[in-house]
C-alpha cells in the first residue's frame, strides 16, 4: 500500500477506475468519428460547417422578416 498514489475525493476507487479506462476511457477529439479516415472526417466537418451556415441563413431571413413585418405596421400607422 506504500506504493499507492494519492487520489482525489471523487475519483473512486479500483472497480470505478478500471470501468473508466475499459469501458468509458477519456474523452478524445482525435477520431472522434469511430473507424472515420481524415477524408471521413473533413467530410464530417464541411458537413457540419454547410449545416451551420443554413442555420445562419434561416435566422439572417428570418429577422429580415421580422423586420419587414414591423416597417410595414409602422408605415401603416404613419398613414
């Protein structure tokens, strides 16, 4: 027992460790995508980025709507 590392509180003991390292293990950014090569994975992330961009679009549209909408009710009050 002289050997033993310190451990912090919460970090659990042998059964909780040995779950972590063989069942969760830490999280990973590299292959994040399982069996993924780098070109799946830039596929994924042009994916990801078109996705983005529509969002951005819809709520760019979206609020020009908007927009509209309240210059029309205020030229209509105008009249």
């Amino acid at each position: 027992m002289a050997g033993e590392e310190q451990k912090t509180p919460g970090e659990g003991g042998r059964l909780l460790g040995w779950v972590f390292k063989n069942l969760a293990g830490p999280a990973t950014v590299d292959n994040a995508i399982q069996g993924g090569s780098r070109i799946q994975r830039d596929l994924w992330k042009e994916d990801l980025e078109r996705r983005k961009q529509w969002s951005r679009e819809q709520r760019e549209r979206k609020r020009a709507e908007r927009e509209a909408r309240r210059a029309e009710r205020e030229a209509r009050r105008g009249l």
